[in-house]
C-alpha cells in the first residue's frame, strides 16, 4: 500500500469514525461498564463474567456509534449551521447519506447480533429499543417538535448502566433503575447549561431548545431545578445501601459543586460560566460513577 493510498484509507475511517461521535460513545460504554461491576459481588471477576462483558461492550458501542451516526445523518442540515457541529463529515461533504446509512445499518447490526448471541436477548431487545429512542424518537420526533426534547429523550441516554446491569444479570433490578434516575435527572442540566451559550445557534437552526422558545430566565431557573433534583436522586443509593459512605461522600462533593454552578447560572450567568457547568457536568457524571464502583469493590 503506497503512502498516499494509506493515508486515504486512514483519513476515511477517521470520518467514520467521527460519524460515531467517540466523547458521546465512550461516555455511554463507561455507564454500561459501570453498570456490569455493579451487578455483580465484588471479587466475582470470573472467565464468564470477562467474556460476556468484553462481548457486551463491544456490542453496546457499536449499536450506540450506529444511533450517534443516524443522529449525523437526520441533523446534516443543522449540523452544517451550527459552529460545534460543521465539521463534522457529513456537513463538510466527506461521506454522503447513503454511506453513512450503509455504515449505521452494518455497525449497528453486527452490535445487536454480538448481544443477542454472546451475551442475552433481554440485552439486546433493550439496546435496539435505546437506538430507535435516540435515532428515532429524539432525533426525527422531539428535537424539532418541542422544547421538552432533552428531558423525554433523555430516557435513552440514560439506558446504559441498564444495558450493562441486564448483559451480566440478565434482569433488570432496582439498583440499575437507580443508575437510570440519576443520568435521566442529569441530562436536562447538563445539556441546557449547552444550550444556554448555543442558544443563537439553535435559533438559526430552527431547533426549539427551551432557551429559544422560553428565554434564558425560564432556562437558568430549570437548570437549577433539574440540578436540586440531581442531588436528591444521587443520594438514593446510600439510602437504599446500594452504595456506602465513599460513595455518599464523593456525591456530596460533587453534587455541591454542581448545585454551585446552578446557582451562579441562574444568578449571575455568563457565557463563560455555562461553558464552565457544561464541561463540569462531564466530569461530574464520570467521577460519580467511579465512586460507585470503588465503594463496591472497596466498602467502608
């Protein structure tokens, strides 16, 4: 292979790749991980366990990357006015539709078929239902419809711990339905703190984010509120003694923070500031999770 043959081989699967949106699907597989260590006790680490993970994961993230390439494919023409997304392949004519259909379908495929036979059904129904929630139901429904789209969709972005309590357990248990709660109370704030400093950008784009139908003032109030029921709903798995006090502790400290940026988004906003929550909101959610799972293995 010439050098200039490989590096077109290279660039193209670097478009395909960014078709799959790797933050947002690495992000969504760490939950799912998350979600497997939880379910079962710790120290059962046994080959079984390795092999249904390992085949779990790799499933999950090629059925979420087929969802984040449909969601490409649907928002091409928004994509293509908003500064975050305009780069992306399609936007810049690097792939067209039909291949990054091909590619969803292909991908999205082999991911519900790794599920299905290497790890269970109940995993596998559970992700295809996640992908038509997000692909579909957000994407071609809710975003353009309502300025609510964020919190009803939020539902699918919140299924991977599920994912991944369901491809150990094969049963879905109330300590996964907390893990669901808590990234389902985290979306609206997480994303509306976006929405806020990208407002402009959704105007332009026709998308009816609630900073563009109800104005800032309503938006920063709702962030705040989303952000107290945040807390709340972090604290159930020490009250449920899913969790012990190292978990509780790091919930504490992050959620205070949290609670902090709400309340200076809603009382003293800037730009900066939202970018600044966004951003944070990131780390919030990957820190809480990994203080889960070392309280789990790790108990005090």
């Amino acid at each position: 292979m010439t050098s200039l043959t490989w590096q077109q081989t290279s660039s193209r699967c670097s478009q395909f790749l960014a078709l799959t949106k790797p933050r947002v699907v690495s992000l969504i597989v760490f939950c799912a991980v998350i979600g497997m260590f939880l379910a079962v006790p710790a120290g059962v680490l046994d080959l079984r366990f390795i092999s249904v993970a390992l085949a779990a994961t790799l499933g999950i993230a090629l059925v979420a990357g087929a969802a984040a390439a449909i969601n490409c494919l649907v928002e091409q023409k928004i994509d293509a006015l908003m500064a975050r997304t305009r780069a992306r392949p399609l936007p810049r004519g690097e792939l067209t539709p039909l291949q990054t259909l091909i590619f969803a379908v292909v991908i999205g495929g082999f991911g519900l078929a790794v599920l299905y036979f290497k790890v269970n059904a109940l995993t596998m129904w559970l992700t295809l239902a996640t992908f038509v929630g997000y692909a579909v139901i957000y994407t071609v429904v809710l975003k353009p419809l309502t300025p609510q789209n964020i919190v009803i969709g939020g539902a699918s972005g919140a299924m991977p711990p599920v994912l991944g309590w369901a491809a150990v357990t094969g049963d879905i248990s109330y300590q996964a339905l907390l893990l669901f709660l808590i990234i389902f109370a985290w979306t609206p704030p997480h994303f509306w703190a976006l929405a806020l400093y990208r407002k402009l950008e959704y105007a332009k784009a026709g998308v009816p984010m609630l900073p563009v139908t109800h104005g800032d003032k309503f938006t920063r109030l709702h962030v705040l509120f989303y952000t107290v029921i945040l807390v709340a709903v972090t604290l159930l798995p020490y009250a449920t003694h899913m969790s012990g006090l190292i978990y509780v502790s790091a919930a504490l400290v992050l959620d205070s923070v949290f609670l902090y940026y709400a309340i200076r988004i809603y009382r003293d906003y800037s730009d900066r500031l939202a970018q600044t929550t966004f951003r944070y909101s990131i780390l919030y959610l990957s820190l809480l999770f990994a203080a889960l799972l070392l309280d789990h293995y790790f108990p005090l």
